[in-house]
C-alpha cells in the first residue's frame, strides 16, 4: 500500500501476490474480483480481508467459484513453495 494514501491497491496485497503466483496476475485480479463482488459474508469471515493470505482472507463456500476452487488453488500454491524449498521433487 502506497504509504501516502489509505487507498487500497488490490495488486499489492497479501491475498492478491499469493494467488497471483499460482494463476497469474490477470486471471488472479479476474477471479478474485469476481469472488469479492459476490461474497456472501459469513459470522467467522464477516468481510472480504485483501491484506491476508488465502485461508484467512474470506469464507472460500461464500464466493462464486466455491470451496473447492480456492482449496486447489491453496494446494498448488503449497506445491509449489514445497518445491522452491527443495522439499518436494
């Protein structure tokens, strides 16, 4: 965030970079866009947090594209720092 503004730039966000690195930076600002205007808030997940990582950042059930969705893009993303590691071939 640019430290001038209280403006939100989603691009630069925890949740955006995260799922970025495992979809690419449009189709993530595509999906997460989508998940965020159609989020239906939940008692634990009462809104739409950009500043955290995938598993804190919204209920995955209250958006379009489901639970599962987000869990495979959660699972590759884990792979793949698995892997950066040297802890997975």
């Amino acid at each position: 965030m640019n430290k001038h503004s209280n403006k939100l730039n989603i691009t630069e966000s925890k949740l955006f970079k995260e799922v970025s690195s495992v979809i690419g930076k449009v189709a993530a600002l595509e999906e997460l866009t989508k998940a965020y205007r159609g989020y239906v808030p939940t008692y634990d997940f009462p809104f739409f947090d950009w500043q955290e990582g995938l598993l804190e950042a919204f209920e995955w059930e209250g958006t379009p594209q489901g639970a599962d969705y987000w869990d495979e893009i959660d699972q590759t993303g884990e792979r793949i720092r698995l892997r950066e590691q040297g802890l997975l071939v």
